[in-house]
C-alpha cells in the first residue's frame, strides 16, 4: 500500500475525535486494489470518535478503488462523489457515508477559505 494512504488512515486513527462528523454514528470499509491483492480498511465512527484498523469485516458502506485513485482523494485531487459518477470508485451501502468522507480528505490543491478569498480581494480593491 501507498505511504499516502497509510498516512491518512494513521492519521485518522491518532486524531480520534473528528469535530466533523460528532453526528456520525457508521462504519466504512475501504477495499483498496493494487496489484492483483486488496488492502482492507475498516473505519468506526460513533459520534464522532474515529477507529482504524486493517480488519475485513462488515461494514455500512464499502468503498472499493484502486490505490493509485485513491491516493489522488486522500491529496484533495479529486472528490468521491464526482469519482463515483466517472466510476472511478463503487460504493455499496449508505451514501449518507459517502458523502461525509469528503470532509475528511485534504482540500484542493491551492484552495482557500472563503474568508481569507474574500479578504483577500479587499486588500486588492
């Protein structure tokens, strides 16, 4: 498995509580293909403690891609939702999980709040 992607889960892991998701309660799996094998993880989310760990067991939502394209996620180059639609990753499950994994993956590449955007274009003016 890629380095990025151990690093994300790790690092969802350590953080523990994710302020983002205090109303979550479900289970994801990501089944992640390379070279012919499949890399399993399995994440819990009960109002909004997270666990990792590298378990293949039932879970609400299965998310299946490849490492590389995954990677591309965990960077902020692309979205679940829109890589769902291009069939660049599967899902089977509860959606309403899909689309909370997008606060967890990094921001665009070059993306700024609003706010600073907004401040930004004042000091321009």
């Amino acid at each position: 498995m890629s380095e990025t992607t151990r690093n994300f889960f790790e690092a969802l892991e350590r953080h523990g509580h994710e302020r983002l998701l205090k109303k979550t309660n479900g289970t994801i799996r990501f089944d992640l293909e390379r070279d012919h094998e499949v890399d399993h993880w399995f994440v819990e989310i009960r109002s909004g403690v997270v666990r990792v760990s590298q378990q293949n067991r039932a879970a609400d939502t299965v998310i299946r891609s490849d490492d590389a394209f995954f990677d591309r996620m965990v960077r902020g180059e692309a979205k679940p939702f829109p890589a769902w639609l291009r069939n660049d990753l599967t899902f089977k499950g509860q959606i309403r999980l899909v689309s909370l994994l997008e606060r967890l993956f990094a921001p665009p590449p070059n993306a700024r709040h609003p706010r600073i955007a907004a401040r930004d274009r004042g000091r321009q003016g």
